[in-house]
C-alpha cells in the first residue's frame, strides 16, 4: 500500500482552522501542534444523532464546491482538443477542425472536481511477498473488523488474554492472541490454509523454471475468410514468419485466397496457382518464399500463427507442465485441444445452443491433457496447417473453450484472438435489435470464468472492429486484458500478456479509515461505515493489477461534531486487506497498515509526492466513469486532473514525467470522448475507446505493458 503523499495526510488549512477555533471554545486558548502523535479515538457511541444526521447528508457535502481542493473550468474547456490546452502548437485551423459534441443546455455551465494529494494505492503484485507470515485468522475488531496490528496498543489482563482499543473506532476489545502471533511488521500475511503444492515461489520480478505449473491455457482463434488480409511488414518480421513456415513446412500454404491477395500487389505478377505443379511442400514453401521476399507481406493469420507459435516454445521451456490447447472458428467451431487426439468439431446446427455447446466441452475436457513438454512438437506442426476461410463463429467458440476448462486447475486462461464482429451462432453481433442479450451473454461467460478462477483475454487488430465494446465485459469481469495489435508488434504483445499471470483468485479487497476520513468518487455498494470502510470483490488478481483510491477528511462541521482534539490529531491508522486464495488452493489474508502524519503544508506534501500515483489514479477513474457511459464525466474527471498536474509539474523530477505520460496518454483519450459524443452512436464506444477504458481502468500507466513497449522503442531507436 502506497500513498501519493508519502508520509503525510492532507488536512486543508480551512479545516484545521475550523478545528483550533472549535478546541478553543471547548478548552480554552489552545494551539495546534506543528505536526499534528496519537491516532484518534472517535468511538461509535460518541457520535451524537446530530452528527448522524451529518453523517447520512454527506453527499450533499459530495458535491459542494467550497473545498480548497476543488478544480472548477467551464464547459467549453472539456473539448479543447484535450485539447490545445495539452497541444500547445496546434495551429488555429487544426483547431477549429476539431468535432465537438452538442453543447448542454446551459452553455455557460461550471464543473468542478475535488483534486489533491490524498490518494492510496494497492499493488496487488506484493501478495507474493511473505517476509512476514502467521498461520491462522488475523484477530479484528468486533465493531469495524479491523485487524490488531503492530501500531495497536494492547494491555495484558492475563496469560494472553489483552485489552485492545481499536485504533480506528474505538471499540474496547478482549482478545487472546499468543505473544509469537502478535504482529511485528506494518506488511502481514496470515495462511488460513496451506497449499496443496508449496511452490518456490520467485520474487517479485525474478523468473524461473516452474515445473508445479500445471494450469491450462487455450488459444482460441479467428481463421475466418478475413484473416487472409495482408501487410506490408518489415524484412525483420517478414523472415521471422517466413522462417516459422519453412520450419513446419506448412502444406497448401500457398492458397487460392493468399495467391489472388499477391497478385493485386503486384500487376507485373499474372500468376495462379493454377499454373504450377508443386512436386512436394518444400517447393511449395520456396515458390511463396521467394515471391513474398518481393513485397514483404503476410496476413493476419500468419502473424498470429508465429506469435502463438513462438510463445509455445517460451511456454514449453519456462513451465513445462502447462497444458496447452487450440480451438479455431471460423464458420464451425474446431478443437484439436493437445493435438494428440482426434480433434472435435462443433457441429453447424448445435451453434445456437448453448446446453449443448457447454455439453460438447465437458464431456472432451481430456483432450487438453498432456503437458506442453510432450505436446508442443504436435501443436506447433498442426497449427501452421490450419488456412482461412469462412465466417466468424466467436460466441460459441468461447463458450466451448471455457467449457474444455471445467476440470482444469485455478488460474488457467484463454486468449480468444479475432479481427472482425462475431456474426455466425450464439453471440452474434451484428444488428442492433438483440445487442442487450449479447452484451448479456459475454459477461455472464466473464461471471462464470471468474467464479472458476480462470481469465480471458482478447487479442484484436488495429484496423478492424472487433465489438471491444461489448466483449469488454466479458475480458473485465474475468480479470483479463484487452490488447490491439499491429503485425510488427504481435509477439512482443502476446509476450507480455504470458507474463501477466494470474497470481491469486477468489479475492476480496477491504480498506478501513478512521472515522474522521471518507472515500472520495467511489460507488454507494462498496462502501460503509458512514463511507469509511470499503469493500469489493476483486476475483481474479494479476500481476500488474494496480487500484487507487482517493480520500479526504469529512466536512468540518461532522469533525466538529466528533469533537476531534487536536493533540490527539497527530497520526492516524489507514488498513488494507487482501483475502485470498492461490492457484494451489492455499488460502492468505494480507494486512497492510501504515501511521500516516496530517499536515496541512501543501508545499511541502507536494515536493515529495508521488505524482505516479496521481497520474495513474487519475486515467483510471476516468476511465471507469466512462464504462458506465458517462462520457461527459469521464471528460470533467481528465481536464481536473490535468490541471493539478499541470499546475505541479515542477514539484519534483518524477511530477514532470508523470505529467508527460499523462498528457500522451489522456490526450488520445479525452479525443475519442469527444468523438463518441459526437457520433450517431448513441454514446456507443469504438474499438480504440474501449480498448483505453479497459486498460485504464485495470492497470498503472507505467505498467510492465506500457514500459516494456517504451524499452522496447528505445532500442529499435538504438539500432
């Protein structure tokens, strides 16, 4: 658990003046001490019906505007082409071109957005550190469930019984804790129960052979007539795939579909394949290479067929035991599973089904077995075999694959790859008349790959719309993750999507502030205890998840209310827990505490921030407010939060790069707002769009993706 403020809670000076003039017509003349020691105590019982009362109309306080930390621009500024305010040396007429949506009714309307320091963050990544573990259920608090930690004063009654006052509310508690149990470390882990198989689990950011991997991954992929569309790639790549052919030597590679795409390429090349005799598959693969080395081009499949492939071969050597299936679709839907069994074909009129599509999976749930190290020989030969052709049967080839999983192990996944609309079976999407059912459809096979602990991800082309917009749920709900891929980029991209592995499943996130704060900007459901404990179930946990909160001190008058004493304002405790359980059915709870100071130097606080966090805080609120379709709020969320990075960006020398990573990434996105307002949509979002909410909203600008694509540039930049 991070805090942008580092060690110190924002407390605005307005408030803090509020509470001296309130302590001193309590107690007479009474100063403020400069670091305001000990964490408050506001108990239940202390809170009058009065300040119930407060407590129940906060979100009328949600909304007022009078706040320090309030950021107010008009309507206007939200379609700035994020405007000129972000590219400065836009020329007027760029300007001017840019589209903008129907103004609102009050064309002078004002929005404001409360920003400041106090954000948190939660790097899921730490669950697979446990420096510091106990065996058995942490011990909370009867009254807000927090657990005892190494900040909690606890008096000895006798033997290992103690007095505990909880730190956050409180409450008086009677607990029997043995001496070795009581916790040492801010960072706990607690095993509630062990694995079936203890890993040698690596550090964070270390690799190594794991053999006790033996969790199920299905590539679930497109091969319809579309996927022979062709690109003109580098000789680089060119020579990687044209080498991955000759390798398998692929049979029939050079099909009526791939010959009539040359041809156009090229007038002064009247060819077809009718023309040739090809004496065996070798000739064949010589006659496309050498006619490809002319224009460098390949297609769709080909690409996916050699980023698969060459993630197989990664796969076989770092976890050997993963078992490894295919399953195609294009107008029917093929499983060849290991590829060391007969293959199975969803038959054409079952592909409405669903009853009997989930039957088909669990009943040749064995034909993805083996493990990669015996299997992959096989794979790799078939998979350079399977041409285009045909229609886009995705909804039953997803619905089949996660099927084949019922039996497999906890943080098994599916990569479903396509480039174009599901329009063939069950979860088709073309016409607007049963959108809501399909949309229905595919988050509840996210639902059901949650529940089981399994991901989908989906792997798309730049230049084709593949309805991210309605799969979105599905890949969210599961924990996965949606990438849009070039040609020159596919297997870097699958790459990183291998290394963001599922570490954990079953979670649930819990976080407790003392009573004085309150969540800022998060949903009604998740919280409680007058907004001061939130809770959600998070599912499915990977490598690179990052959440981030925001916080603030509750208006001045319920503070009062609580008759906060200011030598008692000094530090103040914030709790997160993790609930848990592995791929190996161990189950954990992970505490992290911190005692954080209250200052209300703002200067200060912000030299030493972490504008990493603002940044990333920042896109990922925006872009879950625009999953809900609030495309304007989403906008007024951005421009706030551009403009108190902007206002800081000489803080320090990490706020001027977190605002430049900001800015090139915002930018596009507060754009396709923009158009999406624009559009005859209705609101309905483009592939790009929905592509940026998603990863917004599941992971840190500065994650491995995103930094693994920047080292990558860099050295292209080298060479």
């Amino acid at each position: 658990m991070k805090f942008a403020g580092g060690e110190y809670i924002y407390l605005t000076k307005k408030k803090l003046e509020k509470l001296k003039k309130d302590n001193q017509s309590e107690n007479g003349n009474l100063s403020a001490p400069p670091i305001l020691m000990e964490p408050p105590i506001i108990s239940e019982s202390k809170i009058s019906e009065k300040l119930k009362q407060n407590l129940e109309g906060m979100e009328e306080d949600k909304k007022s505007n009078n706040s320090n930390s309030c950021c107010s621009f008009s309507e206007d500024h939200l379609d700035d082409r994020y405007s000129g305010s972000f590219e400065d040396n836009l020329s007027s007429e760029e300007q001017m071109n840019v589209e903008k949506p129907k103004k609102h009714n009050d064309e002078n309307k004002q929005f404001s957005q409360e920003t400041d320091i106090n954000i948190l963050s939660i790097e899921y990544e730490s669950i697979l550190d446990k420096d510091f573990s106990l065996k058995g259920n942490p011990i909370r608090c009867k009254s807000c469930h927090a657990v005892v930690n190494m900040f909690s004063n606890l008096n000895l009654i006798e033997n290992d019984k103690y007095k505990w006052e909880c730190e956050f509310c409180s409450q008086m508690n009677e607990i029997i804790i043995n001496k070795d149990s009581i916790p040492l470390n801010k960072n706990m882990d607690y095993i509630i129960q062990e694995p079936k198989i203890k890993e040698e689990t690596p550090k964070i950011g270390e690799k190594a052979i794991n053999e006790n991997d033996d969790t199920s991954l299905i590539f679930c992929f497109d091969i319809s007539g579309s996927m022979s569309q062709s690109y003109t790639v580098s000789k680089e790549i060119y020579d990687k795939i044209a080498g991955t052919k000759k390798k398998h030597k692929k049979k029939n590679f050079m099909n009526t579909q791939n010959m009539n795409m040359m041809n156009n390429l090229n007038n002064n090349f009247n060819m077809n394949q009718n023309m040739y005799d090809y004496s065996s598959d070798e000739d064949q693969y010589d006659y496309n290479y050498n006619y490809q080395r002319f224009s460098n081009s390949v297609t769709r499949l080909e690409t996916l067929q050699t980023a698969i492939s060459s993630n197989i071969k990664k796969i076989t050597k770092e976890t050997p035991n993963k078992k490894v299936g295919l399953v195609t679709f294009n107008s029917k839907v093929t499983v060849y599973g290991d590829c060391t069994s007969n293959k199975v074909i969803l038959d054409k009129t079952d592909m409405n089904d669903e009853k009997k599509i989930i039957e088909l999976g669990e009943n040749n749930t064995s034909i993805i077995s083996n493990p990669i190290s015996q299997s992959s020989k096989k794979i790799l030969t078939k998979l350079n075999k399977i041409d285009e052709n045909g229609t886009t049967a995705l909804g039953p080839a997803i619905l089949l694959s996660l099927s084949l999983l019922k039996n497999a192990k906890k943080g098994s996944r599916i990569f479903l790859c396509t480039d174009g609309l599901a329009n063939e079976g069950i979860g088709k999407l073309e016409g607007e008349e049963n959108l809501e059912k399909e949309k229905e459809f595919y988050e509840k096979i996210g639902n059901d790959a949650k529940e089981k602990g399994y991901s989908i991800s989906l792997i798309t082309f730049k230049d084709q719309h593949s309805g991210i917009e309605i799969l979105m749920k599905m890949v969210e709900k599961s924990g996965g993750d949606v990438i849009r891929v070039t040609p020159e980029e596919i297997c870097d991209d699958f790459s990183d999507l291998l290394e963001n592995k599922i570490i954990g499943n079953n979670a649930t996130l819990e976080i407790i502030l003392p009573k004085m704060l309150m969540f800022r900007n998060e949903k009604n459901e998740y919280l409680s205890n007058y907004d001061s404990n939130y809770k959600r179930i998070i599912g499915n946990i990977k490598s690179d998840m990052i959440d981030y909160f925001e916080f603030k001190f509750k208006k001045s008058k319920i503070l009062s209310d609580m008759k906060v004493d200011l030598k008692e304002l000094a530090k103040i405790p914030i709790q997160a827990m993790i609930e848990y359980s592995d791929n190996n059915n161990g189950k954990y709870v992970k505490v992290f505490t911190e005692l954080k100071t209250i200052s209300s130097n703002k200067e200060n606080i912000l030299e030493k921030a972490d504008f990493d966090i603002v940044s990333g805080n920042a896109m990922q609120k925006s872009a879950k407010i625009a999953m809900e379709g609030r495309l304007r709020d989403a906008q007024k969320n951005t421009m706030a939060w551009k403009k108190f990075l902007s206002s800081n960006q000489n803080m320090n020398q990490r706020s001027t790069e977190s605002y430049n990573m900001f800015k090139a990434n915002m930018n596009n996105f507060n754009q396709n707002l923009v158009s999406a307002q624009c559009s005859n949509l209705n609101n309905r979002f483009s592939d790009r769009l929905a592509n940026q909410m998603l990863n917004f909203s599941n992971n840190n600008q500065f994650g491995s993706r995103t930094m693994n694509m920047i080292e990558r540039k860099k050295k292209k930049n080298k060479k």
